[in-house]
C-alpha cells in the first residue's frame, strides 16, 4: 500500500477483458490513481492512454503524466479487485463506494497521488 508499511494481498484472477473492477494505474514516479468500471479493464485503461495522448489536462493523472514527460508504455495497472456481476446502478454504487476507500486507505489524492478528491457520500 503506497505511503504505508501495510501489504495488500490479491485474492482474485483477472485478465484484460475483466469487468466490474476496481483499478490501480501506478505512474512512474511512484504515485498511484485508484479507478473503477463495469466495463472490460482493456476498454477503461484505453481511455487513460487516449486521455494522455489527447492532453486533457482535466485529471491529475493526465497532467502528472505529460508534465514529467511519461511514455505511454511505461503505465501499468493492476486489478485490486473484482464484483460478481449484480444489478445495474447497485453495482456502480458498490464499485464506487470500494474504490473511494482505496482511494482513502492509500491517500492517493493529489498531490500525494493522482486522484482529484473524495467521494465522501459514497461512502455512507
């Protein structure tokens, strides 16, 4: 776990066509952005590399990335973890309420890490 002397274990398999999944993107500079989507991993980590390419500048992850010159091969990211397939907006609200407390548990908010803020409602 970045910025602690915890460990994270996986307990899960996954591949790039995996959906329902909260993300981890790890930059080169040793700062993390936590994700989530209910689409295939593959589909949301080419949005990330299209949003570089493009320079929007809107997500601290772009800006981190173009602003210390990263080459798009250097982003990695690995799937913390995976939900079975559930009902529409209830499994949205169920991803976004895990990846707000990694997002939490890891301080991955800018500028220790590459997430804008959190969603503090999502976690009630």
């Amino acid at each position: 776990i970045p910025h602690s002397t915890r460990w994270f274990y996986l307990h899960h398999t996954s591949d790039c066509s995996t959906s329902n999944v909260v993300y981890c993107i790890c930059c080169p500079c040793l700062k993390y952005y936590i994700g989530h989507t209910i689409k295939p991993i593959k589909l949301r980590i080419a949005q990330h590399l299209s949003n570089i390419r493009l320079g929007k500048f809107e997500a601290p992850l772009v800006s981190n990335w173009l602003s210390y010159s990263h080459h798009l091969s250097d982003l990695k990211f690995l799937v913390l973890l995976t939900l079975k397939s559930g009902a529409g907006s209830n499994q949205t609200h169920r991803l976004l309420r895990r990846e707000q407390r990694f997002i939490y548990e890891w301080n991955t908010i800018s500028p220790m890490g590459l997430n804008k803020e959190i969603d503090w409602i999502a976690l009630l």
